[in-house]
C-alpha cells in the first residue's frame, strides 16, 4: 500500500506536445524592399503564457514578435508562438510558476528560434538568429515587478 501512495504523489513532468499555434509574415512594401541594400534594424519582442486545459495539464506558449526596419519603413514582421502541451502534477505550489514560467519556456525556445529563422528565410531575407533568452532572469524580474506593484 506505501508504493501505491508514493506513486499518486510523486511529481510528474511530461512534455506531451510541442507545435506552432500561431504564425504570421508580413513585408508590406514587397517587392520594393528587396531592392534595399542597407541592413535593417532587427527589434524582437518576447512573451510567455501559460494556461491550465485540464487537471495537472497545462498549455505553455513562447511568442516572439520580430520587427526588421529600414529607417522607418517595416522590411517584415514574424509573429511566431510556439506553444507545448505539459502534463505537471504533484509539485507544491510555490514550485509550479517556476516550472511553467522558465522551465516549459526553456523548452519551447530552441522550436521557436528555429521558425522565426527558418520563415525569414522563406520570406527572401537572411536568417534572424534570436539571441539566448534566460527565463530564470525574465521570471525573476516579472516577480519583482509584482511585488513592487503589491507593496504600492
């Protein structure tokens, strides 16, 4: 009887999906742009999220908005979101924003950096590289964030 009562509270962690929910490519002054020889300036925006779907289950989604300019003229603009399906059970609360907030997103990054280089590349552009992001830190700074916006 002990082993069945350890197994049900053992913490469980299983990646069950991975898969781009939403992606878009916009080069509103094509074919115009492509005749531009300046480098662009590249500004990328980044988001998480996550969202309960079932019991210990748990949607995680990684967004990454990639803008590349010319001046003021818009090259292109990605929108990627690639998101995860992770069954998480039996963490105490205080470890579970940890797992969904740097642990899933740590997960999903190198899926992401891979679409958003590889639909640059199909759009007729050099590959954008996105940077290594450290969740831990951009968690970290969410928190402290909030608890300033608490203590006010």
């Amino acid at each position: 009887m002990t082993d069945s009562v350890q197994e049900n509270t053992q913490a469980v962690f299983n990646m069950d999906k991975i898969y781009v929910k939403d992606l878009s490519l916009e080069i509103p002054h094509a074919p115009h742009i492509f005749l531009e020889r300046e480098n662009p300036q590249i500004e990328v925006q980044l988001h998480t999220s996550a969202a309960q779907v079932d019991e210990g289950v748990f949607e995680v989604n990684v967004t990454a908005t990639v803008t590349a300019k010319i001046s003021e003229k818009v090259m292109f603009l990605i929108e990627a979101k690639q998101a995860g399906i992770f069954t998480v059970r039996n963490l105490p609360e205080a470890e579970m924003n940890p797992v969904l907030a740097v642990m899933c997103p740590n997960i999903l990054f190198p899926y992401l950096r891979e679409v958003v280089s590889d639909i640059s590349v199909r759009a007729g552009f050099a590959p954008v590289m996105l940077n290594p992001i450290n969740f831990d830190v951009l968690y970290q700074q969410q928190q402290a964030e909030a608890e300033k916006v608490t203590t006010h």
